[in-house]
C-alpha cells in the first residue's frame, strides 16, 4: 500500500513527502513551518518533561485502556484506519531505570492491577498487551501464539507507551505516523520501528504534524477513519488548552470522520471548565468525557488524577469503558477517590 500525505503548508509538504519515502528519517516541523506564521508551536526540543518517571501510572492506565478500545472498535470494519500520534515519547520504557524507580509510578499503577486475578475484560486486555509486550522482549512470541496474562509471579521490566501498544495491536493494512519533539526520545521512536513498514516517525512538532498528514492517504484514495491521540506534557499549562482546542478542530476540519482522544490533567477540576465548555462546541457529533481522580480535589498533591476528551467517541463507547472506571477507583485510588464518564454532546 503506497502512502503520501497532503498539506497546504509547502515547506512541511516538501518535508513531510522525503518522510513517507524514507519511513524513518526525521523531519524537523519547527524548520518547516516557517512560512506559517498563523499560529507558533508551544514548544522548544528543550523541555523538562520526561515521560520515564511516570510510565505505567494511573494516567497511563486510564489512557491506554481507552486507546486499545478504541483500536478494537476501528479493527471491527475491515477497511483500514490510520492512527496519528501527536506527543508519541520513546515507545517503551524500562520500569527498572533510574528515573522509574525515582518515582515508582508504576508500582501504584499497573501492578497494582496485574497483580488482580479476574478484571473487567476492558481492563484485562490492556493488561495483556502490556504482559505480552513483556513478554516479546524476553522471548519472542511463536506465530499463532495468543497473548496470556498470570497473575503469579508477574514481573513487568518494561512499559509500553501508546505508539507501541498501537502499533502492536493494529493490521498489516492499516497505518499510523507518530510525533515527538524531543530529539533524543524520537531517536529512541525511530529506533524501535525502524522495521516496521506501517509506521512513519516525525521528529517535531506534533501539533504542526495535523497539518502534514491529515487527511491520510493510501495512493490516491483518503482514509476515512482513524484516530488522532492527543498526549502533549503541559508545560505550557493554561496556554495548552486553547492549542489542544485549535486542533481538534483542524483536525476535524481536514478529517471529519476521525476520532480524537485528548488526554488532560486534572489538578483542579474547575479550572476545566472553561476547556469543558469550548469542548462541547466542537464540530462533532459526540463528545465524551472519561475521569480518574486518584485522590481528592482538595489533596496538596497538585495531580489528582487525569481525564480523556474524546471526540466523535463510537456508538455506545462509554458503555465499554464504565466498567473499567469503578475497578480503577478500587485499586488505583485513594480514600476520596472518584470517576466521571458523561456525555459532553451527543448528537442522534
């Protein structure tokens, strides 16, 4: 299947074309805009975040549970999809590092869950992709061989971010480009896909990325369904959410059929509400909102848990996702913890 993207940015078009020839070159968004001046990027390569301390945390939990059902949900129609990564990280990450085991995120997280024998079966099979991506790197699975998830003797060495849970839970035909700004993480992306034909990795901008690959393209025919995840660090706090609402809207506007799932903090939920309010407005036919507060509104701790925007969620999604949330209120949670799933929109 041959791939091309289209924009209306020249320079990142001229960029963006050498990248889909040479799946894994980097292409610098940031040098690419520069004949855009309609909105400039919220970031430099030279940010703080590193993703390492928090992989396999409670945020992660929730979000990657709803990315492999939304993936599943796609995977229901044989036609393919195509997955765009906004804020991809490194892919995978070792839970026994320094900067892990700094904070031991995850041991508050996703091993709290794979050490429960029987979990709602949305839960269940996130935890199986992340046992069997264990699992890979140990020891390769055989063809045929269907992932299992032991509760005895769990021992989880890495953790895989949402470009490696996608890219592993996708099809032959189907495609994904992934994003990331920071030089030395979208060198650590590029490695880990530098085999797989499916994928594209763009060193830059992910926001700039919109621009550049939506709307897909197999050939000369469009991609109509898909998924743009959302993911950015938030450095840029209060100016985040304006940006995260622009492009949404760019993205529906270049790809109206796409879903898209924002991920968001939550330090306190008011302040969301403004966020709340133009997220509603948005030009989709459905808006869901899902939330894990591990811990109270009025904790000193400044996070207290994380939500997901998910715009032009499936049909009766949030039916899939409630019984994850009232498990990971029980096992990840502390005393006043709470959940939130409730329709922003909801058109027909």
């Amino acid at each position: 299947m041959a791939w091309q993207d289209r924009t209306h940015i020249p320079m990142l078009l001229a960029a963006s074309r050498s990248l889909w020839r040479s799946p894994h070159r980097a292409c610098t968004a940031s040098a690419a805009m520069g004949g855009n001046k309609s909105r400039r990027s919220l970031y430099t390569a030279a940010m703080n975040y590193r993703h390492a301390f928090h992989a396999g945390n409670h945020a992660d939990v929730l979000k990657h549970i709803a990315l492999l059902a939304l993936i599943d949900t796609l995977k229901r129609k044989d036609t393919p999809f195509f997955v765009l990564d906004t804020h991809a990280g490194r892919g995978r990450y070792q839970l026994g590092s320094e900067e892990s085991r700094k904070t031991n995120e995850a041991d508050a997280g996703v091993m709290r869950l794979m050490a429960e024998a029987s979990l709602p079966e949305v839960v269940e099979r996130y935890l199986r992709a992340v046992q069997a991506d264990n699992q890979s790197v140990a020891r390769p699975a055989m063809p045929g061989q269907k992932p299992t998830r032991p509760t005895a003797g769990i021992q989880l060495n890495y953790y895989p971010g949402s470009p490696l849970l996608a890219a592993q839970a996708l099809r032959e035909q189907d495609r994904m480009a992934f994003c990331e700004l920071q030089p030395d993480e979208a060198e650590a992306l590029k490695a880990l896909f530098a085999r797989d034909s499916r994928v594209r990795v763009h060193a830059g901008d992910g926001y700039a990325a919109i621009r550049a690959f939506l709307p897909p393209r197999a050939g000369n025919t469009k991609i109509g369904r898909g998924l743009v995840l959302i993911d950015p660090p938030y450095e840029a706090q209060d100016a985040e959410y304006p940006q995260i609402i622009h492009s949404v809207r760019e993205a529906l506007a270049r790809w109206p059929q796409a879903i898209c799932m924002v991920w968001y903090p939550i330090k306190l939920r008011r302040s969301l509400q403004p966020f709340m309010r133009k997220a509603a407005a948005l030009p989709a036919k459905s808006v869901l909102v899902a939330e894990l507060q591990v811990r109270p509104d009025d904790s000193p701790l400044r996070l207290t848990g994380s939500g997901l925007l998910i715009v032009n969620a499936p049909w009766q999604f949030d039916q899939l996702l409630a019984p994850a949330l009232p498990v990971l209120k029980q096992h990840l949670g502390e005393p006043g913890a709470s959940t939130r799933l409730e329709w922003l929109r909801q058109d027909g």
